[in-house]
C-alpha cells in the first residue's frame, strides 16, 4: 500500500518519523536548574555527567538584567529579569568549568563540575536523625 503513494508522501512520513524521535531524544536530555537571586547564582555549584549534552535551565528572580557569562564553556546569554533562560553545554569532558555575571562578576560566580557519574545517595552523609547516629553495631 505504501508503495503506490506518490514519493513526496514517503518522503513526508519519514520526516514526521524522524522529527518524533528527536523529541523523544530531546525529552531525555539531563535537565539542570540555576537560579539567579540577588545576583548570586543558586546553586553557585552543579555536577553533571561527563559527555553527555544536558540543558541548562537559568530563572533570574532579581529585578535587573544579568548575563550568563562562561570562557570555559564558550557560552553567554542574556537573561532578563524575572525569565528564564535556556542553554546547551556539553558534552564535556572531567573537570570545572567557571561561570559568571557580566553585570555583577564579582558576586555572581559558580562553576560546573563535570564528574564521570552522578550518583545521587538516598540519604546523604551527614543527614541522618539523631537516632540513627546513635545506633552502634558491635
């Protein structure tokens, strides 16, 4: 049946075809949160997986315009006040990648650590209750 469609209708549908899957690819890409308040950036750290391409989404709460500024990613990007930004980094290999704003590089500082896996604890170190600190195993 689809053999006697015109060629431009195969053509079509395989367009469609590949346009449905890079969403599918698009929807998994690693989502990474910054948040710019007070012109300083929250978290002023993120880890991500080693080359992988992830996304990285930037929400300026502060009333004045900031850039996103990074040499060591080779990114910038204006980010208005009260809108969020959207930027691409990766992939990239192990190592810290320093970050700042252009209009206030002194407080507005972070970095990307680029580690060969993310493991995410599901109790971190440190947080345990006052219970469970007490429990000894003899």
């Amino acid at each position: 049946m689809i053999n006697n469609l015109p060629k431009y209708y195969n053509l079509f549908l395989l367009s469609n075809l590949l346009f449905l899957c890079s969403a599918v690819v698009e929807a998994k890409r690693p989502e990474f949160h910054l948040a710019l308040k007070k012109h300083l950036f929250y978290p002023a750290q993120i880890i991500i997986p080693a080359n992988i391409k992830v996304k990285l989404v930037i929400l300026n709460h502060d009333n004045s315009v900031e850039e996103f500024d990074s040499f060591d990613l080779n990114r910038e990007k204006v980010i208005f006040p009260k809108q969020k930004s959207t930027i691409f980094i990766g992939p990239l290999p192990v190592g810290e990648y320093y970050f700042f704003g252009e209009y206030h590089p002194n407080s507005a500082r972070g970095k990307v650590i680029v580690v060969e896996t993310v493991n995410t604890p599901a109790v971190l170190p440190g947080a345990l209750s006052s219970n469970q600190e007490n429990l000894h195993v003899n």
